[in-house]
C-alpha cells in the first residue's frame, strides 16, 4: 500500500500515549457528534472513516434530531453529500424496490466504528470501515421469520453472481462509484426491474455480515480493495485497526492540562481535520474525472477539498505534523490541472472534478506556503504556471470555471471588480443570479492570490512577472474609502456605490459587493499587506480602535431580521462572525498594531464561548477541516494570519503543556506556567532558553525543535509584544 505510515519508533511511543490522570487515548476524546446540531447553517456530521481515506459514512438521517434513519448507507462520496449505496434490513418478506425508514436508539459512533439498533425490526447493527471498503454485522432479533436486506444503487445497477453483487451508482455525467459486497451466510435474491436493487433473503439466519469495497475505477477494482482490506476480517478486527490508526495520527500532538471537555474539543476537532482531502489511490492506479481516464501512479492521490475554506488553516497545520501527505496533496491539484483542458489550478476539487464553489484562486496559496515551509516534493514550476493561467485567463466571477468576461477585462484594466448601482440590471450573461458579482470580495481574493503568485514567482526565478502579480497585489487600494476606513464597492464609473450601509447592503449574504459576510468582516480580509492595511487606517493606534469597534458594533436588526440577510455570519460577537472562515485571522490582528494582549484575551474568550463539547458546539459550517484547524491552532496558542509567510502569531494556548511530535524525529514544545482559565495572559515569553519579546514565531523555530516557554497571568502584560 502506498499510503504514508507513522515513522515506527515514534509510533511506537505515541501510540503509548496516556494522560496524567487516566488511559484515555486520545481517540477517545473524539466526540463525532460535537456540532451535529446547527445554530443555523449546515451542521458537522458524525463520520466514521480511517484519517483522509476514500471510504467515509454517517448516518442517513435529515439531521441529528431526526427519529428515523434511511437505510444504511455504504459511502459517502463528497464532504457533505449525499449516500451511494444503501442497505434496507427487514424481518419479514421485503419485495425489490421497497424503502423503509427505520427508528433507530443506542447509537455510539466514534471514528472507527458504528452501533445502533433499529427499533421496528429489533436489529442490531454494528459497522467498521477500511480505507476503501467496509464490514456491515447485522443481528436480527430471533423473533424474525425471513430476514431479509434490500441493497439499491439509487441511480444504478446492481448485479448478483454465485459469489456476491457487484454494481455502480451514478455520481454525475462522467464519474461512477463502483461496490463489489460478498455477504454470510449466502442469499437468495430478487433484482427489480429496472436493477436498480435487489432483495437478498437470509431465511431465519439471525447473524449477517456484508463486507464490500468501492471504487472509482470499475468493479474489479472495487473487488480488489475488498479482498486486500476486509475479506477475511470481522468488525471487531477491522474496529481495532482504525483505533490504532486514528491513535497514530491524532497522538502527533498531546496536551496536557486543561479540562476533560477541552481535550475533547482539541481532538475532535484535529479529527474533523483528517475528513478531508480523501486518498483515491487504488493500489497504484487512480481514476480523473478531469480528463475521464484511469491513471497509473506511485505517490498518494487527494482530493475533495474546498481550498476557499482550507488554505487558511487546514493545509497549514499538514505542513507541519503531516508533511508528506501534504506534499502528496499539492501534487494532486498540479496532476488535476494537467489532466484538465483549461490547464487552470482547481479551486474546489472533488471526485467528479472541479466544482469552482465560491470566488477566488487560493490553491496558489496553498502552494506558496508549502513552498515556504521547506516542502519540495512537487514541481513547483508546473504549479506556477497552472497558477499563472488561472489568474490571468480564467474568468474571476464566483461559481463558474469559464474563461474571461467583460467584466474580467475590466478588472485587469482598472484594477478592480466593478459593482452595480442599486437597482440596476446585470449586463453580464455569466453572472450567478445568486451569487451575484462579490465585487469586493473578488477583488480582495484576487490581490491576495496576486501577491501569493508574484511572491512565488521570486521563489522560483519567474523575475519577469514578479511586477506584474505585484500591481495586481496592490488593487485592494482602489476599493479602501478613506473616508469611512472600509473596503467599498465602486461602480464602473469609480465611484462608490451609495447610499452604503457596512451591515447590510449587498443583498443576501451582502453577495452583491462581499461574500456571505458584510463589510466589517471584509474590512480586514488583506492578509498579504497588514502594514499596508494599518497605513490605510490611520497607524497602528486607529487599527486597534477599528478592531476594537468589529467586536462592539451591534447587529442593528433583531437576530431573526440579521440573520435573514446574513445567514452565513453566525457566531457573532458584535459584527465579527466566529462562524466563517473570512473572520478567523482577525482576533489575531492586534499582534501586528502593538496590543497583543488583546489577541490573548480574543482567543480565549471565542474559543469557550463558541467551541464546546456538546450537540451545538460548533457555531457554523465546519467546512472540512478549515474551522476546526483554527481550533486547533488557537488551542495551542499561534495561528498562521498569512500562509504564504512561513511565520505563526501567537495567541493564548488552552493547555499546560502541549507537544508537537514532527515527521523529523523532533519535538516542539508550549509550556504555559501558570496557565488557567482566568490566567490568559502572557506575562513574559522564552524560546529555548532565550527571551521572546515579539508575539511571532517562525516556522522554522517551530520545525527546528525546542521549547516555547510563556508565563501566564490573569491580568494583561501591556508591554509585552507590543514592540515589532
């Protein structure tokens, strides 16, 4: 198997891994069900699946306070999509083509494992998953006549032999998920019609297990990863495999100190973390849905992510305690673009190709930081180039992956996105009618990804495009009104579009101008220029008094009306929305006007106000991994404001202690003396023996091993960090 494995010594220690006060490991800390119920948006689901592999499921149900369950489901094959494959027990007769929803009680899921008994038919149900197949144990009640399973492929065929089914479902157009399942004891079977399920009867057989594999090759591959996975295996045996690995990789760091219930909420979310990308190497071959072929490869192959979301937080925190799966990761966009017509950077790849979701081109971040951050197992020259054809010649409207409009050729010739007047009709035929323009944010994403391309062409010697990405980097000037200290559309007249309420113009979601958040949000949204930023507000001084005003301006509407408009920006501490992914730099700002104090006391009241270890503890979309790795940065106590500056702002760690085991052999370690929940403040701060006076610490301080030392307090060190 070509996936990357733990280097054995240090697995062999971690996996030893106890707390000071019980044997707890830390996957037993994990608790799936944190966030299952939304404060409004989607909420987290409850995933059972082996650390980014292909093979993930959660419970078929509307939502966590559903009573019935559709079905069992066999895989999930996007983040947040729906099942493919289901299986429908029954005691008693079951004709083809019958669905039934089932009461379910006792369920306990944990990353590795699945239990629930379905009521009607008094079934016990137990699952566990391998990396790319899985073992259903089904016990009937012994009150059962003829136990029965109705298997569908929704939108497919199923077919059944001497040996047992194979199949395909229908993901879209061009790509298929494929199943081969073998069941004990054998059945007798029934297909429908139109073959799209079949009904297997076990007769007065009360223990019923199905152990299958998928693919996205073809059906033989799909047999192939059973056999080499699950054939032979029980759910005991497969359970077993997945604690240990899951212990493997959630003990790269420990903690120490702290409660009970932020250790659940540490490693719940470094969990929510490995959903995603998801490995879709087969044993050395892969199928693209880029270039519709089957591919024969040496490395790991990743995809479904959604990079607007996760090369904030997610793609760093790989970069430092899971770097070859990293390197594996951005080899896998230069492979998708290769594969693909337009030759363009994907932005939101998932299993049937590029969605483009959302606005912006930040995939080159995500290569930038890697970069940086002494990743090299990649060509970064194909990358750049990829990178270079996106932000040029691709169109830069959210939502579509289509090349340039008159509005793109307005952009590169005035520098910015132009808005439309209140009122006023689209003239553009490949505008989202509701998506809108983002013209702010559009602008905002593009200078960033500018920036990002323009500094990784002085990485790489590009010396010719270097001012070329820099003018396109400084076009979030054009949007800043001096005369408000925020970010303003501008029509294509250059002037600002008003009347202009910062709160709520824009539309649902303010989309007309921003992106799911408002303009308090997107005040602060250029991460490439902080000191630019501060020099466009006034100093460090009015900086501060701005930051200060995000998180005390009121919402000016009742919370159903606000929240009406603005359904993305939950979580809300006066206008800065912990619920989405824009805001979560933005407490770290006060590190770079001088009052660093402030960023200690922002992160950890966020932190316990918004993150908890209950059904609601998550404030909004999780998104794969980028929410829940700001929480595992904050935890630790930094944060990376800008990838693609291989540096971290340090924050208020959770924990006494915290140890961060890296691919090198070494160790980083924070000590917090003193540490509290009342005692958030630093006092004073050392690394390796030597005096830390700045609230920054580098990558390679972190990578090099050694010890961050920081003496904690319950009142603010008002000096401490505030000198750059």
């Amino acid at each position: 198997m070509l996936k990357h494995q733990a280097i054995p010594s240090l697995a062999a220690i971690i996996i030893l891994f106890v707390s000071c006060q019980n044997n707890i490991q830390p996957v037993d800390y994990v608790n799936p069900y944190m966030g299952n119920i939304s404060h409004l948006l989607v909420p987290t689901y409850p995933t059972i699946h082996r650390p980014n592999q292909m093979l993930r499921l959660y419970p078929a149900r509307e939502d966590f306070t559903s009573d019935t369950m559709d079905g069992l489901p066999m895989a999930v094959t996007s983040h947040r999509g729906k099942s493919a494959f289901s299986l429908y027990p029954a005691s008693g007769e079951l004709k083809a083509g019958e669905i039934r929803k089932y009461t379910y009680d006792g369920e306990s899921i944990s990353p590795y494992t699945w239990k629930v008994r379905l009521c009607e038919i008094d079934t016990e149900v137990r699952f566990a998953p391998s990396d790319k197949g899985g073992i259903y144990e089904l016990k009937f009640s012994d009150q059962g006549g003829n136990n029965s399973i109705l298997m569908t492929a929704h939108n497919g065929k199923l077919a059944i032999d001497n040996t047992g089914m194979s199949g395909y479902q229908n993901i879209d157009d061009h790509t298929r998920i494929y199943i081969r399942a073998e069941f004990s004891p054998a059945p007798e079977y029934q297909a429908s019609s139109d073959e799209s399920n079949i009904s297997l009867s076990f007769g007065n057989s009360h223990n019923v297990s199905i152990r299958y594999g998928i693919s996205f090759i073809n059906e033989e591959q799909a047999q192939r990863n059973m056999e080499l996975e699950v054939s032979g295996k029980d759910c005991s045996g497969l359970s077993a495999e997945g604690r240990d690995e899951w212990n493997r990789e959630l003990s790269k760091i420990e903690v120490y100190g702290g409660t009970e219930e932020e250790k659940s909420v540490f490693y719940t979310s470094l969990y929510r973390t490995f959903e995603r990308m998801i490995n879709i190497n087969e044993y050395g071959k892969y199928y693209s849905p880029y270039d519709r072929a089957v591919h024969d490869t040496e490395r790991n192959i990743y995809t479904d992510d959604w990079i607007w979301d996760t090369y904030r937080a997610a793609h760093p925190l790989r970069a430092i305690i899971d770097r070859k799966s990293e390197e594996d990761m951005i080899n896998s966009f230069i492979r998708m673009t290769m594969e693909s017509e337009e030759k363009w950077m994907p932005t939101f790849p998932e299993i049937t190709g590029d969605s483009h979701r959302m606005n912006g081109n930040h995939a080159v971040a995500v290569i930038l930081d890697g970069y940086r951050k002494g990743l090299r197992g990649f060509d970064v020259d194909s990358a750049y180039m990829f990178c270079r054809n996106a932000l040029l010649h691709k169109s830069l409207l959210p939502w579509t992956r289509q090349p340039l409009t008159d509005l793109d050729m307005f952009y590169h010739d005035s520098l910015y996105f132009p808005a439309l007047n209140p009122g006023e009709s689209e003239t553009c035929p490949f505008v989202d009618p509701s998506e809108r323009r983002q013209a702010v944010a559009v602008t905002l994403g593009h200078s960033y990804d500018s920036w990002c391309l323009s500094e990784l062409a002085s990485e790489t010697g590009h010396k010719e495009d270097i001012d070329l990405f820099r003018r396109y980097a400084s076009a979030y000037k054009n949007l800043f009104n001096n005369g408000t200290g925020f970010f303003h559309p501008k029509n294509s007249d250059g002037k600002f579009i008003e009347p202009f309420d910062y709160r709520f113009s824009g539309g649902m979601g303010a989309r007309d101008y921003y992106d799911e958040n408002n303009g308090w949000t997107y005040r602060w949204n250029c991460q490439h220029d902080i000191p630019g930023l501060i020099n466009l507000m006034g100093g460090e001084e009015k900086f501060a008094e701005d930051l200060d005003a995000t998180f005390r301006e009121p919402l000016g509407l009742s919370k159903y009306e606000f929240y009406s408009k603005l359904p993305d920006q939950t979580g809300n501490v006066g206008q800065f929305s912990m619920a989405n992914e824009p805001s979560l730099h933005i407490p770290y700002l006060y590190d770079y006007c001088g009052q660093p104090w402030k960023t200690q006391k922002r992160i950890r009241t966020l932190l316990s106000q918004w993150f908890r270890n209950d059904l609601m503890g998550v404030p909004g979309d999780e998104d794969g991994g980028g929410m829940s790795a700001f929480v595992v940065f904050s935890m630790m106590g930094f944060y990376p404001v800008t990838p693609g500056i291989p540096e971290y702002a340090i924050g208020s760690p959770v924990f006494e202690r915290i140890v961060i085991h890296l691919e090198n052999g070494k160790t980083f370690e924070v000590i917090a003396k003193n540490n509290s929940a009342e005692n958030i403040y630093i006092r004073s701060a050392a690394l390796d023996g030597r005096k830390l006076e700045r609230p920054f610490i580098s990558h390679e301080e972190i990578m090099s091993g050694g010890t961050m030392v920081l003496e904690m307090d319950n009142r603010p060190n008002l000096s401490w960090g505030s000198e750059k």
